[in-house]
C-alpha cells in the first residue's frame, strides 16, 4: 500500500526552452543559426550548469547545414576541429548525458535527460529525429516547425510539443500554430518554445489562435505572467524592432513557473551577454 502511494507522489521537472540563434552579423550565412564558436561555448556552460531534464531548442546550427556550408574559419561551428566531440550542436550543448531527437531538415531539438525519461524510439542517449513533424504549409518558410516527441518522463506519459513557427508571414503562423496545438494529443501535453506570438501587447491572427487554444484545452502557462507582471520581454532582437514576449511554456498537467533568464533576479542570459537574440526559460513543474 505504501509503495502504490509513493508511486503517485507529486516529481519535480526541470525544463529549459530556449531559441539561441544567434544575432552576430557573422552569422548571416548560417540565416543567424547559432554559428559562434565562443558563443556556443558560453551556452553550453550555462545549460550545463542549470542541469536541466527537458530541453526545447531552437535555432540550432546542424550537422546537415555544417556539409552545406563547409565552414573554416576556427570562429564558426562548422569548422572541422570545433566538431572533434560532436557533429551535432545540441550534443556538443548538452553532452553525453540526454537524448535528442532533431527536426530532419530543420533547426529544433527536443532533449531528455536520461536519468529523467526516455523519448519514445529513440535508445537512452541517442540522438534520432523528431516523430512528428507535420507538413509545412504552403509557401511557408521551411526554417522553422513544429515539432513533438512522445516520452516517458519520471514515470509520466507526456507528449513534448516544440514550436518554432513562422516569424514573418502571419498567415503561416498561424497555420502552424494550429498545427503546433493540434499535435497536443498525447494523455499530457508539453508545450514550448519560441513561439513567435505576443499574447500581452500584441493583436492578430496568431494571437486569436493561441487565446483560443488556451482557454478550450484549459492549458496552464507557466511563463509570463506567472512569472511576472507585466511579462518581461524575451525577444531582444536590436533596434528597430519593438521588444516582444515571444517564448512560452505551458501544459496541461502540472503545476509551477518559469524564469526568464538574464532578467528575473539571480539569473543570468545563457550567453552571459548579448549574442542572443532571446532569453532563454527555465521552469520548475510539479507533475502530479
């Protein structure tokens, strides 16, 4: 009796979502993926040391974009002796420790310590793609997606959505969005990312989307103003772009908050300055 109770103990989840393109100029042929050796070496020492269990990346520079670029400059990723550890960015980021399922073709990761869960058939450790990836809307751009895994967290059957979608084109936001809440169908569901939408200071198509869909599936957000009000800025593109809160987290089965780091109190930017072009999220849920 006592061991049935203790199986049904509330656990902890440590999460990072974090869209670390990079916005350095010398980056623009990597279309401001995050291509900075000194860069990726500064926020593979933060994501280290905040130890997190579930990871939602954006913006990554891949192995398959490092052959098309066949970079030599020592400065960026794709260099030869910058991938001696790992050809994969997000391995060379997390280390030995998670596995990793990849967008094929695209720039987003979902990570899973293994000491926290597994994702559904990929082996402990591995790195494998994404199961679901739908098709890209018509005429939308195919750097970015929405994505899912299923996993087994901590003994919980969670679906792990990653949303990446369109930061230009309203429509294929939109479109994506859908797409993105639609692949909210395991038994819980996991949502984050840069999600490229405003809900606090912005109105349009995307938006109405993303009211929608939160009141009807009844999701919690853990992000924004449940961290702060008003929500603090997580899109720190330059000047003249206006400030945004673009990045969120939300479920709906636990419980908890998110950090927004660099701006919360005792917290700092995973590239401890501004190379970025958002703030990364780093959340504490309790799964009941």
């Amino acid at each position: 009796m006592l061991g049935a109770l203790a199986a049904q103990a509330p656990v902890t989840l440590r999460v990072l979502s974090a869209n670390i393109g990079n916005n350095d100029l010398h980056c623009s042929r990597y279309v401001f993926k995050l291509c900075l050796k000194s860069v990726e070496d500064r926020v593979r020492e933060s994501v280290r040391a905040l130890a997190p269990e579930v990871v939602a990346l954006q913006e990554i520079s891949t192995a398959a974009q490092c052959e098309k670029k066949r970079g030599r400059s020592a400065r960026k990723v794709c260099a030869a002796q910058n991938r001696t550890e790992a050809e994969e960015q997000t391995r060379r980021i997390l280390g030995p420790d998670y596995t990793i399922a990849i967008t094929q073709g695209r720039y987003e990761a979902i990570a899973v310590k293994v000491s926290a869960g597994t994702i559904k058939g990929c082996a402990p450790g591995a790195i494998c793609w994404t199961e679901f990836l739908p098709e890209l809307p018509q005429g939308c751009d195919p750097g970015f997606s929405v994505s899912a895994v299923d996993a087994a967290l901590k003994g919980r059957a969670v679906r792990i959505v990653n949303l990446h979608p369109d930061s230009v084109k309203s429509r294929c936001r939109a479109l994506e969005l859908e797409q993105g809440f639609a692949l909210a169908s395991g038994p819980q569901n996991l949502l984050l990312g840069d999600w490229n939408t405003d809900p606090y200071h912005y109105q349009g198509e995307d938006v109405q989307v993303w009211r929608r869909e939160v009141k009807q599936r009844r999701l919690t957000v853990h992000s924004g103003l449940a961290e702060h009000d008003p929500p603090y800025f997580t899109d720190l593109v330059p000047w003249p772009w206006p400030d945004k809160t673009l990045d969120h987290v939300l479920s709906d089965f636990a419980s908890g908050s998110c950090v927004t780091l660099g701006v919360a109190p005792g917290t700092k930017r995973l590239d401890d300055h501004g190379d970025l072009d958002h703030r990364g999220q780093l959340c504490e849920l309790t799964m009941p």
